[in-house]
C-alpha cells in the first residue's frame, strides 16, 4: 500500500488488532495470581500494562483481521 489511506486503514486495523488480543488476554484471566504470590494492589494497577505488550508482540504475529482491498487496483 502506498497510498496515505490504505497506509492509514492498516495502521488502524493493526491498531484494532493490538486491542482485540488485549481485551481476550484480559478477560481470559491468564495472568492472575494469587495466594502467596499475589502482588495485591500494585499488580493490579500495573497489570494491563504487561497485557498490552503481550498483545502487541502477539499480534506482530498473529493477524486477526484480514488487510482491507486496495481500493486503487483496477478489473483486468
């Protein structure tokens, strides 16, 4: 994509992406602990954080949603 919109329709769409995964990791409640090793209040406050970075690494490689058309390619 050369064009600045398709630029900008990707950079959303990696964006949307980045939110997805963050939002699943959060609710998937993968990352709590608790008991002993339990961070109380400071882990919660800290947590999304990590969340987010896990979510960004994740979606380098996992593409959830397809990249839109270009809307500038012409019928042969």
């Amino acid at each position: 994509m050369t064009n600045p919109t398709g630029r900008a329709a990707a950079a959303a769409n990696a964006q949307l992406n980045r939110l997805f995964i963050s939002q699943m990791l959060q609710f998937s409640r993968a990352f709590e602990t608790r008991g002993l090793f339990g961070g109380g209040a400071g882990e919660a406050q800290f947590a999304s954080f990590l969340r987010d970075e896990y979510a960004n690494r994740l979606a380098d490689t996992v593409v959830l949603l397809p990249t839109p058309p270009s809307r500038t390619t012409r019928a042969p």
